[in-house]
C-alpha cells in the first residue's frame, strides 16, 4: 500500500511478472516501463485527478519513487508497475490482486457469483471484466448485424439499379446490337459483352464506395474518436472489404444475366428494322 501525490488516502501499487501465465494477450497490460505506473482511471467513480503522462511521487513507507503515469484498463483501483519499480519502493511485497482467467465458454455471470463467494469471506472485491467485455461484444454483434444487414439492402439496390441500367442500355441499343450480331458477333458473345459492361459498373462503383468509406471513417476517427479514446486503434478490416467488394462485383454480374438474355434473343433483321 503507497501514498500517491494526487491520490487521497492508501493506493495499492502492484507488479505482475506472471502475467502471461494468465492474460490471453501475452500479459500486456502488466509490460510497464521502469519508471511508470499504469492507473485504471474507469474504476473510479469520479476522477482520480491525474492526467496520463503527469509525474507523481509514490511513497511506500520511508521509500519513495518519482514515476510518470500512464492509462489503462482492467484491474480496478490499483496501480501497476514493474517488478524492478515495486522493488525499489519495497523489500517485502505483499499480495494484494489475484488474476483469474477464464476458460473458454465459461458464464460471465456464474463465475462472478463464485468469485463473490470466495471473496466475501476475506473482504475482497471483484472486477469481472468478463462480463464487461461480454456485454461490449454484444454490443458489437448487434451493430455489425446492422451495418450488415443494411449493407445486403444496398447491395439489393444496386443490383436493382444495375438490371435498370442494363435495361435501358439494351432498349435504347437494339440497333446497335442488331448491328454487331449481322458483323458476326454471337449471341454468347453479346451476352459476354453485356456482362462485361455491368462488371465495370458494379466494380467502379464498389471501389468509388470502398474509399469513400474508408475516407469518412479515417475522418470520423481523428475527429471524434481519437480525441475521447488515445489508445483506440483505426483498423481497416482488409478481407471483409475484400470480400463485400468480390460480392458485390459478382452480384453486377448476376443483374446483368435477364438484359444480356433479353438482348440476345433479338434477331440481327428485327433489330435493324427496330423503330
């Protein structure tokens, strides 16, 4: 237990050199810098008055340490620091935070009602960030769910509009195309052509959206996102816009199968005699 500039009243300040034992990400949240400590500030109800990257004292009895704090997330009120740091500040450590890793599928909610149990005998509290992160996924699912299910209505829509447009095309060109089946196209080679043209109106307009997408979220990003949430990452999901791109390419050539049918049916003479 310290005292922090800052801070009222007793801060338990701890290392955890096992981390990786536990944390599926390698232990990451307890790699601190020599010289840092890491704060959870959403643990505490009001804030904590520090800023990351502000410099405090941490006295532990007689000893005292001069560290630059840094946030993070997931252990509570408490501050981590490294092994070399604790040790400076004290000579007989004492535990005061277990880690508990879950297994994979456990209930966020049973579990936390065992922990409950064991811990109230003794006085401790739990952090179940579990149930925390549980509830962020869930979250999550019902908005890509959303955007996805959004995003088959717009793709509906294009095919709608690409059969339209291919419509039309062949209305409006049915000499034209009469035309090139009396040169000596053939109605297979019609049809390729035709699809041709909606693969190349499905594709540009999927790529025009793909960078206009990308460019409003890399904005919504450094506008909204990153001023709130410094540790907030911007990711572009690569395979899915792979993905939502081929889909959508190959749903233009879908909408084209009815025009280029409807276009090869028609005869060079009925074509050309077309009014």
């Amino acid at each position: 237990m310290a005292r922090v500039s800052g801070l009222d009243g007793p801060f338990p300040v701890v290392a955890a050199p096992a981390a990786a034992e536990v944390a599926r990400d390698g232990g990451a949240f307890a790699q601190v810098e020599p010289g840092t400590i890491k704060i959870d500030f959403e643990a505490f109800r009001s804030g904590p008055g520090l800023r990351p990257g502000e410099q405090v004292t941490v006295r532990v009895g007689e000893r005292q340490a001069r560290l630059r704090v840094a946030a993070g997330s997931g252990w509570g009120p408490a501050g981590v620091v490294a092994p070399q740091t604790l040790a400076a500040l004290t000579g007989t450590p004492e535990p005061h935070a277990v880690w508990v890793r879950a297994a994979p599928g456990a209930d966020p909610a049973r579990l936390g009602g065992d922990l409950d149990e064991l811990a109230d005998p003794i006085g401790a509290t739990i952090e179940n960030g579990l149930r925390t992160w549980e509830s962020l996924d869930r979250q999550l699912s019902v908005l890509s769910w959303s955007v996805l299910g959004l995003l088959a209505v717009a793709i509906v829509i294009a095919l709608i509009g690409v059969a339209n447009t291919l419509g039309l095309s062949v209305l409006e060109r049915v000499r034209e195309h009469a035309l090139l089946r009396a040169l000596g196209l053939t109605r297979a080679g019609l049809r390729r052509t035709l699809a041709i043209e909606a693969l190349l109106l499905s594709a540009t307009a999927t790529l025009l959206g793909t960078v206009l997408g990308v460019g409003f979220a890399w904005s919504g990003y450094e506008t909204v996102i990153r001023p709130a949430l410094r540790e907030a990452a911007f990711h572009i999901p690569w395979p899915s816009l792979g993905a939502v791109v081929l889909a959508t390419t190959l749903a233009g050539l879908l909408a084209a199968v009815l025009p280029a049918r409807r276009a090869a049916r028609v005869t060079p003479a009925a074509g050309l005699s077309f009014d």
